[in-house]
C-alpha cells in the first residue's frame, strides 16, 4: 500500500503549484493518503495486454477549415478580468 | 392570471401562445418564488433580473404581433454557474473566479438564447463541480428543498435544488461522475446526462475533459427531451461533439436489464411493478462499483491537476498580492483561493500523474477504464437499457460526511456511466419512508441511444407520479 510522506506530498505541491505550509502538511498527507488507498484496489486487476482509453467517441483528426475571423471581442474586454494590466498588456511579478 | 405552478415547458408555451400568460408575468413569478425562498433554499448565486425581464418584454412584443412561437421561447431557466454566461458573473462557486465576468458565452447557452429562452439565474454547485452536496461550494450551502436539514445533492446541486423548489422551469448541469444525476435523485426531479460528446462543452469550465457532459434538469422526461433537442449537436468549437443521433424508438420487444441485487429492495417494489409494464426484463450486473470509483478519482483527479492548472492568477481570476516573483504568484494564488477539495484532488492527481507513478496509477486507470466500457458493450448486447437505483441511498444530513473518501462513494452507481461515455437519466421512482426523501431511478443505455433512454423514462412517467410529487413540498 502506497503512503506518501508529508516530504513527498511537498514536492507533489511544489509540482503542481500549490503553497501548503508546514502546519498543514500532515493534514493534507492523510487525505490525499487516503484517496491514494481507495484507488490503490486497481493494483489487483490483471491488466496484461488490455489497450488503455483515454477516450470514448473514437473520433480522430477532427479538422475544420482554417478561416480567419474577426474577434468579436474587444482588446479591452478581453483584458478587463486580468488582475493587473499596464499598456494594454497584462502584467506580472518578476520572473527571476 | 392562471396558476404558474410547476408549469411544464408545453405548459408553459401554451399559456403565453394563448395569451394566459404574459412572458414578464412569467418570469416576474419565478423572480418573486426565489425572492421568497431562496433564503432557506440557498440555490441562487447570482440572479439576473433585469437582463430576463427585458428578454421577456421582447417575447411579448413577439407574442402581441401575433407571430408564432418556438417551444422554449419565454421558457425561464437556470444554470449552473459552470457555464460563461457573457456580461454575467460566473464563478463555478470558486474564489478563484469571484469577480470574473465572461466576455463571451457557452455555446448551449447561445443555443438557449437563440432559441428564446431567458436566463433568470446562475446557480449554486461544489466547488469546480468537485463534490457530491454543494457543500463545497466557495459561497454557501444549499438545502434540499423536500427537507431543509438535508443536502441537494452534487455537483448540481443548485440546479437541481431551483427545479424542485420551481425556481423556473429547468436547469443546466454538468455531470463528470453523476454530478446531474445523483442530485436530481436527491431533489425528486429528473435529470440527464447525454452521451459524452453529444453536447458541446466550448464555454464550460473545465472538470476532466474525458468525462464531463452537460445535461438538463428538469421535471419531466418529456421537458429533458425539448431541452436536449435545443442543445445538442456538432459544435466547431468542440472537438469532441458528435453528430445528434436519430429518434430511438421505444419498442414493445424492449429489453431491460435489471440489476437485481439493488432493485430487490422494497422501497423500489412499486418502480418495479412499473417496468413491468415496459418490456422483457432480464437480470444484469453492473460494473464493479468499487473499482469504477477507483478508476474514476485517479483519471479525473489526473485531468483536473492538468485542466485547473490555468487558475494561476494572471490571466482572470483572484490573485495574491503578497508574492514577490512569479512563481510565488502561483503557488500563494493557488493557495489561497482553491478550496481544500480542489487542492486534493488537484494533488492527487499531480501525484499520479508525475514520473515513476504514471504506470501504476494513470495507465493502470485506464486499462481498467477500457475493462468496465467492455462489460457494458456485453450488457447491451442482450438488452437496450439498464434499471439500476441512482443511488443507494436518499440524500444525507449536512454537514455528515467530513471524510472525502466517504462523499465519493454516493457516486458508486453513477460513475461508471461516464466511464464508458453511455447515457444516463435519473427520475424519480419511490419516496424513503425513514425520511420522507425522494428515490432515484437510473437509466442506462448505449452509447448514441440517448432517445432510447427518454422514451424509456416518459414511458415511466407516464404510468407513475412521483415526479409530481415535487409539486408538493413548497406551497
């Protein structure tokens, strides 16, 4: 049975970009520990040679004609839910 | 003014064709039922009044020239605040959306408009649908309108909620794991998740993409079917949808298969006794519960890490202002504005899907996920649908499942329908006597026999009443 370690559930967020404080770290491990368990009963499915899916319309190469067309959206609405904007262009922190 | 009660959409139509009715009357009724109950119901996050009676001023003009109406033109509706509704808040009940307003809308909401349907209100729902009571909701809880100590049900919980307590006359909802189904179970109405693909989803905030779809709720099969009609179809927005399928017939050979070792239950006795009516049964046996479920929460919990990776606090959305570079941007933004539902699952997934995991877990689902679509193609080889209670049991007490793991299981009979991207419906079939709940029946049927489902569940409805019993609990 997989147990992720408060150490491992803190490089799962830093992974996926979540700040967990150290606090609560050992609280955050025991549930996602206890959904790991719970999904830890496919481990006894023989598997061998089954293909996986990933989806269920069996649709493939979906296309459509590559026709330009205007934005019917202002620059300006388009901007007015980012949090912070200069210039017209959206505006972050410093990267490095 | 003729009584506006639980009207159907036929009804509806009727009433203001026939001028029984005015539209701004209409809607003005379903304003004035939520102003007096929503306080105790707790459905409505955003209501949008002026925008609908304006829509309903131009119905009557329309009506006045004497023109012709389509069916859901004037109909009032909900929907889930899952759906982009332009110039109308919509926060898929997250902080992290708190003050985004859409520039642009689903495409089944422009659908709904075009087809004249007015928008009244957008509804309440678990966090990014991730739950099964609405309790997750970033916002507030609901109650379900047959008894107040109880949940809704969810993810549509608020969808499902305003039908029950008639709060216009159908909702949208969205269901990944039976997030319209089990609801509409909970608050006695009927509720359908379509085959995956058969409505669009361009607009919809983003659960887990190989799974979601998006549904009515409504009162009646019959209203499921209108609704569905209106929505359904290709979209070149959407990749995944399909051509709508042609009218599937119920025939008097239909074959139903029964899942016995659920509907030998006495609370189901009477719904029973109404199948009987309805074709040849035979005895079926669902996909292992158990281990759909486990499939389900490390697929889904996998593409929601990916899909949920855009609230990042640049783009749209709520942002942390303490952080001193980007990265911290993220993380703090993450943090503070994701619940803690969303979090998990967004960390479990992380998990699974990161290096060294993906086979044991991500892979394994979806072997696992092709073994349970095979079980079902075996069923529908012998019969057209499938009878199965939607839950096991009728909706809980707020604030009684603390443990996630235990929330996930009300979803043990739904979720494997998604797996497999079939049809399914839920309908009323029988009310708890222990607590004085509604029951749910589902309806299951292959991929694509989306009519064959609702034929099958008017037919139902047409020999029963407990979807009636609705009109009863809020006088």
């Amino acid at each position: 049975m997989a147990t992720l370690s408060p150490k491992q559930i803190e490089q799962v967020a830093r992974l996926a970009r979540i700040e967990v404080s150290p606090q609560k770290l050992p609280k955050v491990a025991n549930e996602v520990n206890s959904i790991v368990c719970f999904v830890d009963s496919l481990q006894v499915v023989d598997t061998t040679g089954i293909v996986v899916t990933s989806q269920v319309t069996g649709l493939q190469d979906v296309w459509r004609e590559d026709v330009v067309k205007d934005c019917q959206i202002s620059r300006d609405d388009l901007l007015a839910n980012a949090p912070e904007v200069q210039d017209g262009y959206i505006k972050v922190k410093k990267v490095l | 003014m003729a009584d506006l009660a639980y009207l159907s959409i036929a009804q509806a139509h009727e009433a203001l064709q026939s001028g029984k009715v005015t539209c701004v009357e209409l809607t003005q009724y379903y304003l004035d039922r939520i102003k007096k109950h929503d306080e105790s119901i707790g459905a409505v996050l955003t209501l949008c009044s002026d925008t609908a009676l304006e829509a309903a001023q131009k119905v009557d003009e329309k009506i006045q020239a004497g023109k012709d109406m389509g069916l859901l033109e004037g109909i009032p509706y909900t929907a889930k605040d899952m759906f982009l509704t332009a110039g109308v808040r919509t926060t898929a009940a997250s902080k992290i959306l708190d003050a985004f307003i859409p520039p642009y809308s689903a495409t089944v909401i422009d659908k709904l408009n075009s087809a004249g349907a007015i928008l009244i209100a957008k509804v309440n729902q678990d966090e990014f649908a991730h739950g099964g009571s609405t309790e997750n909701s970033a916002y507030q809880i609901t109650h379900n309108p047959w008894n107040t100590e109880y949940v809704p049900g969810g993810s549509s919980g608020g969808s499902a909620a305003a039908v029950a307590a008639d709060f216009g006359i159908f909702s949208l909802g969205t269901d990944t794991g039976g997030s319209i189904r089990q609801p509409a179970a909970y608050c006695g109405v009927t509720g359908l998740k379509p085959t995956y693909g058969l409505v669009s989803r361009y607009g919809v905030v983003a659960m887990a993409s190989s799974f979601d779809c998006i549904g009515p709720i409504t009162r009646s099969a019959e209203d499921a079917t209108l609704v569905l009609n209106a929505i359904q179809g290709r979209d070149v927005m959407d990749s995944t949808t399909i051509e709508s399928t042609e009218n599937h017939q119920s025939s008097k050979d239909l074959k139903i298969g029964v899942v016995k070792e659920l509907m030998n239950d006495s609370r189901y006795s009477e719904a029973l006794k109404a199948i009987n009516g309805l074709g040849k049964k035979n005895d079926v046996t669902l996909p292992d519960g158990d281990m759909a479920l486990a499939v389900y929460y490390v697929l889904v919990s996998s593409e929601i890490s990916s899909n949920l990776e855009r609230y990042d606090g640049i783009r749209y959305g709520s942002r942390n202002d303490s952080a001193t570079n980007l990265e911290q941007t993220y993380s703090l933004t993450r943090a503070e504005f994701l619940g803690p539902e969303v979090q998990r699952r967004i960390l479990t997934g992380t998990y699974a899907l990161s290096s060294g995991y993906y086979d044991a877990y991500y892979k394994k689902a979806m072997q696992v996920r092709t073994l349970i679509t095979q079980e079902f193609a075996q069923i529908f080889a012998d019969c057209d649908v499938i009878v199965t209670p939607t839950t096991l049991e009728p909706a809980f007490k707020i604030g009684s499942k603390s443990d996630p793991v235990e929330m996930y299981k009300t979803d043990i009979l739904t979720v494997s329908a998604n797996l497999a991207g079939v049809p399914a419906i839920s309908i009323p079939a029988g009310i708890d006597e222990k607590t004085g709940l509604p029951l749910g029946l589902q309806i299951i049927a292959a991929q694509g026999n989306d009519a064959q489902v609702l034929a099958v569940a008017e037919a139902f409805q047409k020999t029963t009443e407990w979807h009636k019993k609705v009109e009863e609990i809020i006088q």
